[in-house]
C-alpha cells in the first residue's frame, strides 16, 4: 500500500470530525488538536487508533503524545507506512 | 498532544462508586459480578465464561488447594472469595470497606452453604492489617484493589507479615505503561486516563513501582501476565450489556446508562497507549 500525506491528512481529518462530532467545522493539516471544541485526551487517543489500524502501523509514543497539527500525524503515518514497504 | 485535566479526586470516591446498589452492577457485570477482567482463552464464549476462566486461572496461580487459606483484599462482590471456597474448597476472609458489598457476599456465601469457609471483614486493609495473624494465610490475593489504597507499600509489606513462609500472592492491576506515561500525567493530576480506567478513585502506577515494593518486602517474583487485551474485551462486553439493559439502568437513575458506556469508553482508549493490565505473582521465599 502507498499512500501520500494529503490522502492520511484527509483521512485524520475525517476521523476527527466523527470522533469529536464536528461534521461542519473547519479542519485544516494545520490545525491544533489541542484547539478544537470537546477534545480530550481519550478522543484523540481513540483518533491515533483509528488511523493506525486503517494503515497498519503503529506510531511511536513521541509522535502520538508530541504532536499538535494533523499533518505531523500525517506525516508519521506516510514515512511509517514507507518504511514497511521499502 | 494527549492532555485533559481535571479536578483531582477524594478516596472517598472510592467507596461511593462500589458501594452503589448491586442492581447497578447487575446490569453490565457478569452473573458472579466480577469487578475486573476476564480472561478470554482460545473457547471462551461471552463474559461468564471469561470471568469463570480468571476466577480459575487466579487459584492456579496461587496453588489454592483444600482448605488453603486465603485473604482477599478488596473482594468486591464477592467472585473470587465465593469461587475459592466453593470450587477449591479453600477457607476464605475477604475484605471490602463498602458495607453493601460486605452484607452481599455474607448473604450469598450463606446462600451457597460457604458459610463456614467464608468470613468478610468490612473496613478498610489498613484499619484491619495489624489485627490479621502473621503467616496465616497460604494465599492472597489483590485483584484490581491496590490501586485504591493509601499506603500500597505498606499492604505489600503486610502481605508478606500475613503470608506462611511459601505462600503465594497474586496481585492484578491497572497500570500506566511506563514511567515515561506516568510523569506526562504526574503534571497534569487528576487527568481522565487516572480517574476513569480505575472506576473510583485510585493512583495509577507503572507496574515496576509495584515490583520493586513485592521485592522490598522480601517476595520472590514468580510470574508477570499482560492481560491488556483481555481487559479491552471484558469492558467491551460491559459496555454492551450496559447498552441492552438501558431501560432498567435508566430506571435505577436516569443518564447512568450514558455515564457508565463512557467510563467504558475512555477506559478502553489508552490499553497499550497509557495503560497495562498486568497481573504479577510473587513467593513468600528466598
């Protein structure tokens, strides 16, 4: 499987606006986690599990509790799924 | 990015959680009301089985025999004080602070003929610890209780007092997974991962706090089991029962229904991200 950052970007933000029941808010690669209404730890939690088990990795601690924008977890997803094909 | 604070809770959160009705309980737990995890071997089918199979898998472990004594710190409803005496024919004290839980597994123990192989004691361990009998007990067990406690390192020391000289404690728990979890959360007290994966209040430690305080009392450490995923399941399987029985939750106090799925909800989120369930074995030996 390839997949390219704006695909995972578009999928976090899926994942984010059905987690967090936000269906007609604004959500950019850009925007701050930590920022968005009804966010709390087990919420985002529950959005790192939902990503990682669409693409079969598991991301490392730093990235799951250092992170603030969805194109930083974007990103890990992409190289972390590269690095399983290369 | 993982963070949420809330206000820190009071120990006395502890006794009101368990010490609600045991309709409450009876609506999501398994039919022995077991207050912890299951254990889904390869055939098990639903949360009765699972929990039949821990309360086995716990008296294996800790060699539980004929009339083997056992203490059970923080027996809850009862599962494994009623299971021991009547499956293992052990001799059993169980100890609850809530006075319902205490007055329940009194009642059934009765119920069942255990009257004479079952004592509870309704206080708290460490009003109760000095007045227990040095070497004995053959066996103890702690499941998913220590966490409530005040002074842990104390119960571990008293558990070693209480143990003969070879005998077996089991303790079960809900942990952070590592130090490095602990201390994001140790700055952010009171967060939602230490208040809701313990049901009630409680501190939420790395197991290897509790490996060092078994090996400062003098145990031998016998056996370390995940039983992470194992739990996931179990409060899945709480968590669907609470849903099919909502009429009835609803009528004990309307908008429980909704406040125990997301107890069950927030627990389940941080197995293997924040939290471990671990169950730890140790000797009373060199």
């Amino acid at each position: 499987m390839e997949v390219t950052q704006t695909e995972v970007e578009a999928f976090v933000i899926a994942t984010v606006r059905e987690v967090l029941d936000l269906p007609d808010r604004e959500i950019t690669p850009e925007s701050d986690l930590r920022d968005l209404p009804g966010v709390e730890s087990i919420k985002l939690l529950r959005v790192i599990s939902k990503v990682e088990k669409r693409y079969g990795v598991e991301l490392d601690d730093d990235v799951i509790f250092d992170s603030s924008t969805i194109a930083q977890i974007a990103a890990a997803i992409e190289s972390a799924v590269a690095a399983r094909a290369g | 990015m993982v963070s949420a604070a809330r206000p820190s809770p009071v120990p006395a959160e502890t006794n009101q959680h368990y010490d609600q009705p045991p309709d409450v309980f009876a609506h999501f737990l398994d039919a022995r009301m077991k207050y912890s995890s299951g254990l889904y071997e390869d055939g098990v089918r639903g949360l009765d089985e699972a929990q039949e199979r821990k309360l086995a898998f716990i008296c294996d472990q800790l060699h539980l025999g004929r009339d083997g004594r056992l203490l059970d710190i923080g027996c809850g409803w009862g599962s494994l004080t009623l299971y021991a005496a009547a499956e293992r024919g052990a001799r059993v004290v169980g100890i609850t602070p809530a006075p319902r839980q205490a007055d329940y597994v009194r009642t059934r123990a009765a119920e069942l003929g255990l009257a004479e192989r079952v004592e509870v004691i309704c206080a708290q361990i460490d009003e109760v610890a000095a007045d227990l009998p040095a070497g004995g007990f053959d066996a103890l067990a702690m499941v998913g209780s220590i966490v409530h406690f005040r002074d842990k390192a104390a119960t571990v020391r008293e558990a070693y007092r209480v143990l003969r000289k070879g005998g077996l404690v089991y303790l079960s728990e809900s942990c952070f997974r590592n130090a490095a979890r602990e201390r994001a959360f140790a700055e952010r007290p009171g967060t939602l991962f230490v208040r809701d994966t313990i049901f009630g209040w409680g501190e939420l430690l790395p197991v290897s706090r509790y490996v060092a305080w078994f090996e400062d009392a003098g145990f031998s450490l016998t056996g370390l089991t995940d039983l992470s995923d194992h739990y996931a399941r179990t409060i899945e399987d709480w968590r669907s029962n609470a849903l099919r029985n909502r009429a009835q939750l609803e009528a004990l106090e309307p908008g429980l229904t909704d406040r125990l799925v997301r107890y069950f909800e927030a627990s389940n989120a941080g197995w293997g991200y924040t939290t471990k369930h671990y169950a730890l074995t140790a000797a009373k030996r060199r």
